[in-house]
C-alpha cells in the first residue's frame, strides 16, 4: 500500500483543493463553472429529497498515471463485484420501500444517486465529491444563497480509509455519511469526523468481543496478523491496548502481512507462525491477503492451528472453503456482521431488468451484471465474441433459470447494514419534517422546510433517531455516531462428505449494563483437532494456589514461571501476583493454599515429657507423706527425736510443696499459674533451705554446748528462736515474691520467635530482677547452710547428720548452679522442663540425702534405732 500513498496523497490534495475552489466560487460569484466532470459508474433515480451512496461495484480499477504534464484519462474498473452491486440494489429497494409507505415520509418522494467506487480510494472520493458538489456544469445561485443540496446525505464507504478520506472533507460541511461496513475504532473521533455515522460497530467493539472469545476458552497466548491500513493498524493498537488494560491475554507476535504477494515475507511470516507455541491465530485481515497467506501455509502443511477471523472475511470467505484449505481453516471462529432478514429483496432483486434500466443515468453496472450473470454481450458484441460461440444478451433472461449468488437472501450482513442505513437517514429526515413552527431545535426555534434543506439540519436529528428494524434489531447513535454493538460468531464446519458450512454458534452483544456478553452454543462448534476439543494456547500453564506468578525477564507479562508462596503466606487463588500473609496466629498449610491455626507448644500433662514429670512430681510428694508418716508413727524413736523432729517435719512439708509447686509449671499458661508458679517455688524452697539452715545451726550450737564454756549457745536456738528464724527467712522471700507481682508480675506469652510454624505459650519472668533476686535469695540461704554444713562435717559421730545436709546441699547447689545457663538456653515449653526438672532433682535429693538414711534404720535396722545406738560411734549406724 506504500507505494500508492504518494499518488494517493498527491491525488487528495488536488481533489480538495478543486472542491474548494468550488465552494469559493459559489460563495463569491452568481455562477459556478465545474472545471470538470468525473465519469462514474451511476445508478440515479429522481426524488424530492437525494440520497447519496458509494458501492464497490467492481472491485479492479485502472489508475492513469499522473505525470502533471497533461490532464489525466478517467480511471477505468474491471472485475464484477456481485455482493457490492448488490448492495446498490438494497439501497434501492430501502428507498422504494420508503417511497411506499405511507406512515414514513409521506407526501415526500426519496431520491437516490449511487456511484461505483471500484474499491479504490481516488475513485471513491470523486465520487464523494460529484455526491457533495453534484455534477451539473454550471450552477446558478439566487441572491439569498438557498436551495436544496445535491444529496442530503451519503451511504458508504466499504473501506476504513476510504470512509476516514471522504468523511473528513464532508465533515467540515456537516454533510452526514453513514458507513455501513467501515469498522475503524479511529473514526469514533467526534472531533475529526463530526459527521460520521455507521451502522456496524467499531473494531474497538470488534476487539472485545475477540477478547471475550479468547477469556471464554482459556486463550491467553495468541497471535495476530494484520494487514498494512487503518483497518489492521487500529484494530492491532486496539487489541493490544484492550489486552493490556484487561489482562486476559498477550500477544505471541504481530504480523502485517504484504498487499502483493510477496512469497518471502509470506514464508517468513508462516515460519513466525509455526515457531510460536501461540495456538492461537487472530487475523484482521481482508480476504484478498488471506488467501495469499493460505497458500503458503498449506504449502507448508501448518496445522493445528485455532483461527479467529475478523468480519473482513469471516462470511464472506468461501473462496477459502475449499478442500485445499479447509484442514487447515476447519473449526475457524469468526466475528460476522450480524445477519438480517430484509422481506421483499428477493422478488425486488428478479425485477431488475437491463431494459428497463440502461440509459445514459444508469451507466453500464446493469449492463456488466447481466453479461457477468448470464456470461453473454449485449450487440454490438465484441470483436471474435460470436465466432467463439459467445452468446448476445437479450435483456429478458430469467434470473431465477441461473445459480447466482445474487439473488441468495439468506446471509444478508453489509446488505442489511445498508438496509438499516438507509433507514436511519428516513427517520432522521422524517422528524426532521414533523418539525412544529417556533418549536425547532435551530435557531430563534426554528424548523426545517423540504424546500431549504441542509445536510446540518439532517445531521441533527440523525444524531437523535431510534428506530427498531422488522428484523427486531435496534438502530440508534452513541455520542460518536456507533450503531449498538452486536456481532454473530460463525464457526467454519467442514462436513465428512468435504463440504463445508459457515454456521452461527452464537453472539457477543454489548448488555445493558454497557459490558460485553457473549453466548456460545457450544456443542454446535466444530473443533479441528483429534480430541474435537477447544486447543490449549497459554504462554505458560496457570499458577495453581499456593504459588505466584514472577515474569519471565523480557517476555510478555503471560509469560511466567509460579513460585511457591514462602512459609507463613499463601495464595487461593490462580495466577496470583504476589502471596499474602497469614494473621498472627495461623501459619501456612503444606500446599500454600490456606492458612490453618498454628501448632500450640507447652508443656502439657498429655505429652510423654509431661507426664514423667507429674509423675515424678507426684511420686516424690507421695515418698514424703509416706517418709512424714513413718516419721510421725516413729516420733518417739531416739533416731527421729535426736535429729529435732519438728524440724525435720517442716523439711518434709516444705520438700512435698516443693514436689507439688512443679505441677504449676505444667500445663498451658494462664495469668494465675505464671504469677502463681514462681511464687510457690520461691517461698517453698526458701521454707526448705530455712529449715535446714536452721537445722544445720542447732547442729553446731549443741556442738559447742557440749564444750567447757558453751552452755549459753544453746538458749540462742530454743523452739521459739528456730521458728521465727524460719518464719522471718521465709517472710523475706514473701516480700521479694510481693514485690515482684505488684511491680512486673509474670503473664502468659505466645512466643513465635522459635517456630514461625508454633505458638509456644510460655509465661514471661516480668521482672529479670525480680527473678535473679528470688533466685539469688534462695541460693544465698543454700550456699550458706552447705557452708555450715560443711565447716562441722567432721563433727563426732553422734552429730552425724551435718554430713547429711553438706552431701544434700551440695547437690542442691550443684543442680541449681547448672539450672541457669540451661535454662537460659531452653526455648520454650523445653525451659519449663529444665525448671521443673531442677525442682524435682533438686527436692529428691534433699529428701535422699537427709531422709534415707534415717527410714532406713528406722524400717530396716530397728535394732540400732535405740538410744545407746545414737549416742554411740557412729560405725553402728
């Protein structure tokens, strides 16, 4: 197409210039003079109101050079273009259908002049202009500078380009033109083209109802060919801008396919094609272009292919149904103007006749219709015509004795676009007409008169029409002159026998709520492929939950590898962009999908590490009521009255307080226990150690009272003087314990610093001081009596029991000395188990060391369990 841009350009420059040296002329001078005529293939009828309208009657023209040197030769056109001639035809049924019915338009009879565009640019805006300017030679003007236009208005173009050329010349007099098959989203542009309407939706509709196609069966990985004009270039921006802002999908590759037949780029492009892992083809293409591309991928035997086809060829393509397309094409989904019914075209169409037609208004398309329909010439035939046994044309031939697609009606698409047309303009002009005086919507509330039309007068209210079709389709104008949207989907069905069949499996219409909607019959489709499935065409597979999409470096964004969500975020969802946290008290499940409550962690009485340890610590409590009992029974024994046996009751009491204090450490955490917990400890092992400090202090005072001179020692450790030293040791630790919960009292934690995974529950100290001191208070009172101890250890027999409590207190020491940097180094419910461990070592082996001995002569040696024996050497023991 590039090469023929600068002839065009050049072309359209003149041909603006030309109209507005017209305009001028008019403007400034009682006459106009055209400088010339324009020789176009014209069907006229007379009316008091003209319509316009441009058709592709043929669809080859010869374009004269344009050397500048001399006036160009008039173009010329070859090539019958059925369809298009019949969609003059349905122009001209709609106007006489008009004409005949009385509700619409009466009193008024509606004109028409139609010119053959032969599918070429130049040509179609001369057209344009004999149209706008009308083609009398000279025009001469009343001093009020009225009267009625050529045409009102203008039905055309086919082409995107065309229609962007034309309309925005005839824009700038408000000229209203009405395409019934241009599709460019470009010339919904209000600002550029004020006087565009059309009566098929926009590629940008077009584009979306691609998308909801390719959203409806997985596609996200496709690509596109286009061809190198506004139709392709603004439906691949439109396309890829639509992708983008919805995210259904990517594009694999985007390739403009060549207007000749340029068999190296066509080969590079089949090879693109088959290279890419996209399924998927979406092709905006004209028929023209497809048909070269096919040849070269059947030459190349590319299948397994899923195509989608633009309206440009998707019901207009049976050139391409044929066996040596179709296993490639078969199962193709396109998008299709939407198909009407038109009641009276058919018997409409069989009255045309060359006789009642052929005259100097009419030109020579009646004429080349007959001899193409009926292959003959009308006389006088051309040279060696007869001799080869061609036949002369009558004029009275029956078009029903020969198979035409002309006269088929049942797959009536830019017909009926057409149809509806002109149609909108037949309304528009009728409200027009219906105009009350003094309540018009121009000026000082004026209306317009059939005398003194103007094509801005029609352009106002076509704006505003709102008809409905006998078809029930609506037909009314968005603020940028858009028809309501609506498309057929066609699937290509390629029968066992070979034959083929375009058939509608369904539609995509814009809903009330201003949103695509399309409707699949699925089950009518037909799929190309072994399974006679819908193909797979991704980039990449779709992230199942737990994982999230990471684009790969310099790919589209469909493109993409899933890594799982990391520990303690997940993702329910597919293709998710990034994972999302779990609240503070879940986690993670296995698959990333979900988040479930995390694990709990305490020491709990149910687990085995718990229950030794209540084990342990009720079996120790048991062993000092029973050690308490046989002390009790045997109260009056020399070994438990030698050894001060109130003392050695409250030792017992203290050690199963000990024993039972280490159960508040099992268990989940609550405010009670963790307040509670290092209080009883504290205050009972302050009892303990206070009586055997205590204990370990009569021991020596009875030693020196035994000396010369030591008698008074032993008035300082009466009954009264050893219970309130314990009472006051033991009231110390009660203050320190006071203190501690009223400044920082311990409370339940839920600690996860260990396990992301865990909730360990753990009771917080509050107060590191606090604890050091209780800890530190009761370490002081059991160094202290090891000290005691240890210093009278070599004491006579008889006063053998300081070797008991140093042998006790040093284990006491020792356990409690290896407890602290164990404990510190204990995570969680494992420190509670090092406390607790610590209490019951340390508490049965103070209850071992100082009361094992004495059960054991008093249940095993009761024979030395005498006075004598006590008092004697110690070897007896």
């Amino acid at each position: 197409m590039s090469s023929f841009l600068p002839s065009y350009l050049l072309l359209f420059i003149l041909l603006y210039s030309y109209f507005c040296y017209a305009m001028s002329s008019s403007v400034f001078t009682s006459s106009c003079q055209l400088q010339g005529q324009f020789h176009l293939n014209i069907m006229h009828k007379t009316g008091d109101v003209i319509l316009g309208g441009l058709f592709p009657v043929h669809f080859f023209s010869s374009v004269p050079d344009l050397s500048f040197a001399s006036e160009p030769q008039q173009p010329s056109c070859h090539g019958f273009y059925v369809q298009g001639f019949r969609q003059a035809q349905t122009m001209a049924f709609a106007i006489d259908e008009i004409n005949n019915n009385s509700s619409l338009l009466p009193n008024v009879t509606v004109g028409y002049t139609l010119y053959d565009n032969c599918a070429e640019l130049g040509i179609g805006f001369r057209g344009a202009l004999s149209l706008a300017s009308g083609q009398e030679e000279q025009i001469i003007l009343h001093n009020t500078c009225v009267g009625k236009p050529p045409v009102l208005a203008i039905v055309g173009e086919t082409s995107s380009t065309r229609s962007i050329a034309i309309s925005s010349i005839l824009g700038l007099y408000r000229v209203p033109m009405v395409s019934y098959f241009a599709t460019c989203s470009c010339l919904s542009d209000r600002q550029k083209y004020p006087s565009f309407f059309r009566t098929i939706p926009s590629d940008a509709f077009q584009v979306r109802a691609m998308i909801q196609i390719l959203k409806h069966f997985g596609w996200t990985w496709a690509g596109l060919l286009i061809t190198d004009d506004d139709y392709g270039l603004h439906a691949a921006r439109s396309l890829q801008s639509e992708l983008s802002l919805s995210g259904e999908g990517c594009l694999a590759y985007v390739e403009v396919l060549p207007w000749d037949k340029d068999t190296d780029e066509l080969r590079r492009i089949v090879d693109v094609m088959k290279q890419s892992t996209a399924r998927v083809v979406i092709a905006f293409v004209h028929l023209s272009h497809m048909i070269n591309l096919m040849e070269e991928v059947a030459k190349q035997n590319v299948t397994g292919l899923q195509w989608l086809a633009s309206e440009g060829w998707t019901a207009t393509g049976a050139v391409l149904q044929t066996p040596k397309f179709m296993p490639y094409l078969g199962g193709t989904l396109g998008i299709a103007i939407r198909r009407g019914e038109i009641p009276g075209l058919r018997e409409f169409l069989l009255q045309i006749r060359p006789d009642l037609h052929h005259n100097n208004n009419y030109g020579n398309s009646m004429v080349r219709f007959w001899e193409f329909t009926f292959q003959c010439r009308f006389a006088p035939a051309p040279a060696g015509w007869l001799e080869g046994g061609g036949a002369i044309c009558t004029g009275k031939e029956d078009l029903e004795n020969v198979n035409t697609k002309f006269l088929d009606v049942s797959n009536l698409r830019p017909e009926y676009n057409v149809y509806k047309a002109v149609y909108a303009l037949a309304y528009a002009l009728d409200d027009m007409l219906q105009c009350k005086p003094r309540r018009g919507p121009f000026s000082g509330h004026s209306c317009a008169t059939l005398q003194s039309l103007e094509p801005w007068q029609l352009l106002y209210y076509l704006e505003r029409v709102n008809f409905s079709t006998p078809f029930g389709d609506q037909v009314s104008f968005d603020e940028n002159g858009d028809v309501v949207p609506i498309y057929d989907v066609m699937n290509w069905l390629w029968l066992p026998d070979g034959s083929t069949k375009v058939q509608n499996v369904g539609e995509v219409k814009r809903s009330a709520f201003k949103v695509e909607e399309i409707i699949l019959d699925e089950d009518k489709i037909f799929w190309n492929f072994e399974s006679k499935k819908p193909v797979r065409s991704v980039c990449s597979e779709s992230c199942p939950p737990g994982t999230h999409m990471v684009r790969k470096k310099g790919e589209p964004k469909c493109c993409f590898d899933c890594i799982p969500c990391s520990e303690g975020k997940i993702t329910n969802k597919r293709n998710s962009l990034e994972c999302t946290s779990c609240p503070e008290d879940f986690w993670s499940n296995p698959q990333r999908d979900h988040c479930v409550p995390k694990k709990t962690e305490f020491l709990s009485y149910f687990e085995p590490l718990g229950i030794c340890l209540t084990a342990a610590s009720l079996l120790g409590t048991f062993i000092c009521t029973v050690v308490l009992g046989i002390f009790i029974y045997h109260r009056r024994t020399p070994i438990v009255r030698a050894n001060n046996s109130e003392l050695s009751f409250q030792v017992l009491l203290s050690l199963k307080l000990c024993f039972l204090c280490s159960l508040l450490f099992i268990g989940r955490p609550r405010m009670w226990t963790c307040q509670l917990r290092h209080a009883a400890f504290g205050i009972s092992f302050v009892l303990c150690v206070s009586c055997i400090l205590v204990k370990t202090m009569v021991v020596l005072a009875v030693f020196k009272v035994s000396k010369p001179g030591g008698g008074t020692s032993l008035k300082w450790f009466g009954a009264m003087q050893q219970r309130g030293t314990v009472l006051c040791l033991t009231s110390i630790q009660a203050a320190i314990c006071t203190a501690w919960l009223v400044s920082a009292s311990p409370t339940p934690h839920k600690n996860t610093q260990y396990q992301n995974d865990k909730i360990v529950y753990e009771c917080t100290v509050g107060s590191t001081v606090g604890f050091a001191v209780l800890l530190g208070y009761i370490g002081m009172l059991a160094v202290l009596s090891f000290l005691i101890a240890f210093l009278v250890r070599n004491l006579p027999d008889s006063f053998n029991e300081a070797k008991l409590i140093t042998f006790g207190m040093l284990i006491f020491c020792a356990v409690w000395v290896a407890f602290v940097p164990v404990y510190i180094s204990s995570p969680g419910n494992y420190a509670d188990a090092v406390e607790v461990f610590a209490i019951l070592a340390s508490s049965f082996g103070l209850l071992i060391t100082l009361f094992g001995p004495k059960c054991y002569i008093i249940l095993l040696r009761p024979e030395i369990n005498t006075k004598k024996a006590v008092m004697g050497r110690g070897a007896e023991l």
